[in-house]
C-alpha cells in the first residue's frame, strides 16, 4: 500500500539531501524507494536520505542514512549539518545537540545558518601509497574521516579528471572491498585548498563533508598548515576544518559550513 510521507528538503554547501521525521512513523525504505526519492528528475532529487529515529544510546537522537544509489551511509558531514538544523526543530531549538551514526556519536552547534559538527577521530592515516591505474602510476593518500577517503593532489582542480579517475580509482582493488570516497585537491594558499569529491553511490556533489575534512587533514599532514583549514568546494561554498595535533593524528575535528532548508512537501511511496 502506498503512503504519503512528509519530507523537508536540505542543503549543505551544495550536498541536497531529504530529511524525513522517522520518529513515529517506522518507515523500512528500500533501496528501490530511496533512488526514487533522490531521483533528480522523477522524485524530489537529492544526494541522499537522512531518516531522524529515536537514539538507541545515550544520544539525544539517531539518523538512517542512505547514498542516493540506496546504499547505507556510515556518515556524511554535510548531511550531518543539515541533519542538526532538522533535529533543532524536535529539541525545543537549543543550539547543542548529539545524535548516532554508524561511525559513532556526532555532536553539532547550530548558529543560525551555520552548523559545527564534531567528527569521529580520523583512523588509517596511509601517505604516499603508490597505486597502478589505467594511465600509468599514481600516488595517493588516504584516511578514514567517518568513511573511507582517498586524496589526490592536483595542479588545477577545474582540470582534474574527476569522473572517469574518480570512479577508477574508487573501484580500484586497493581499496576493496569497501571501495573509497576520492577527493582531488588543489593548494591555494598558507591554509586554505580547493577540493572536488568523487563520492561513493553517488558520483561528483557540490560537495562532501567528510571529503573537505580529509583533504584538509592529508593537506595539514603534508604541508603543515595551521588549522584552521578553509576549503572552497565545488558548489563555490566555504568550509572550515579546525583541529588539533596529536601525535601522527589529529583529535577533535570540527567541519563548520551552511545548512540551510530549501522545500518542505510530501512524496507517496
């Protein structure tokens, strides 16, 4: 039987996800039923979908999250700007808030327009892996920012190839069986780079939250910029990184950028 199901339609830098208020409703969506909900041309259209639960923990709520191709997200730092701006809505509107992912517990400030999430601590830092691709030898970074991710650097990011190498190189056996996020990224001053963002189950976005965190920490790691990091996306937004040196690591990564509502309306599923 199909339902009518109330939505609200967010924006993060660029990355457009759906929120729906799962607290009473116990909707189970499909992988079929989330690309028709991102579909940009016979549904709503969105980078993906953002479910609000009750917290299963200590946390004040819980997300589901799903990439556009309906495939589960373990977390999204624009989408998780966004989600805290919807979350406002069922917390009175206080301004500190936390809710559950799949890579842990996430807490946001909500300033207005502008969103500060903390994210989860930065895992598996590889530098200078050497990977073989299609056109000859690659050198790659990587670390895990919430997801997977893979940075590039590149002269000219309005250049880079990002469709035909991000997709390469997030299929590439190197990074099986999981796959990567691929982040291309361009030094454009002391502290401040440019970065586009091939995302799994999605493709290139606006932008990606825990892409611009990756760049920002690979970049910090390799030529010592001072935190924070200001990152242009592709969208033409401005994202900051701040963070704090540990060691070979850093600790408390904080992505601060827009989330702003776009639409509210309902969809029959």
């Amino acid at each position: 039987m199909r339902v009518l199901v109330d939505f609200t339609k967010m924006n993060g830098a660029g990355n457009d996800f759906v929120m729906i208020d799962n607290l009473e409703m116990g909707l189970q969506l499909t992988p079929e039923q989330i690309q028709k909900i991102c579909h940009r041309q016979r549904g709503i259209g969105a980078d993906g979908v953002l479910l609000l639960r009750l917290a299963k923990g200590d946390a004040d709520l819980g997300w589901d999250f799903f990439n556009q191709d309906g495939s589960v997200g373990e977390m999204c730092g624009n989408g998780a700007r966004c989600f805290a701006r919807f979350a406002q809505r069922h917390l009175d509107g206080r301004k500190s808030l936390s809710f559950e992912t799949l890579a842990g517990v996430i807490e946001a400030s909500v300033d207005g327009e502008s969103v500060t999430v903390g994210l989860t601590p930065p895992q598996d830092f590889r530098i200078g892996d050497r990977i073989g691709i299609s056109s000859g030898e690659l050198e790659i970074h990587s670390v895990n920012t919430g997801v997977p991710h893979a940075v590039l650097f590149v002269e000219d990011t309005d250049k880079a190839m990002v469709s035909e190498l991000g997709h390469e190189i997030r299929h590439h056996d190197h990074y099986s069986p999981a796959g990567t996020n691929v982040n291309f990224v361009q030094c454009t001053g002391d502290d401040s780079i440019r970065v586009r963002t091939y995302e799994r189950g999605v493709g290139e976005t606006l932008a990606c939250g825990t892409g611009v965190s990756a760049a920002a920490l690979i970049t910090a790691r390799l030529h010592s910029c001072g935190s924070p990091v200001r990152v242009r996306v592709l969208g033409g937004d401005d994202l900051g990184v701040a963070f704090e040196p540990d060691g070979d690591s850093f600790a408390n990564v904080q992505l601060t950028g827009p989330a702003e509502f776009v639409f509210s309306g309902q969809i029959e599923l």
